[in-house]
C-alpha cells in the first residue's frame, strides 16, 4: 500500500498544509470539499501543489515531520523544483 507526504496550499506562495494519508485522492477531495472543520477549512486550503510517494508508513510519517519543521522558504524551493506553476496536481492524480 503506498503513503504519501502531500503539500496543499490556497495559492501560489499562500498559505501551505503539509499532511500525510495513505489515499491522496480521497485526502485531497476530503481538503476540497472542506469536510473537516479546521486549518485548510478555514484558509481555503485545497490545492495539491506537491507530494511524494513511499512504501512504508514509518518513511512517511518521519517525512512529514522533517517537512513541518522545515522554514516556508525551504518548502517553496521543493514545491518550486516539481511544480514551478503551482498547477493544482489533483486533477492529474485522478486520471
């Protein structure tokens, strides 16, 4: 079963959620559809801007803390390197 460590954010250089789940698309439909009262609930943010993949729950989960501990201008650069657009990449994991 694949984890992922996912970034979303509301817009480009917004505000930034770093999350985790094993189901990014259910996860990612779940922040859309503001399912969940909370911190991407109430600053609209939804939009996949970055994630990784792994095969191991305990690799995922000290990914996701390393992440949440890393300065916003480092997480931009990552986001920068793989997605300069800032494209919303949920409508490509859905195909």
């Amino acid at each position: 079963m694949p984890y992922y460590v996912y970034i979303l954010a509301n817009k480009r250089n917004g505000t930034l959620y770093v999350g985790s789940t094993n189901d990014l698309i259910k996860r990612t439909w779940q922040h859309k559809q503001k399912l969940q009262e909370g911190f991407t609930a109430r600053y609209d943010v939804d939009k996949l801007v970055y994630f990784e993949q792994f095969e191991d729950a305990a690799n995922m989960a000290q990914r996701e803390k390393r992440l949440k501990e890393w300065k916003r201008d480092w997480k931009i650069e990552l986001i920068e390197k793989l997605n300069p657009e800032w494209k919303d990449l949920y409508e490509m994991i859905i195909r």
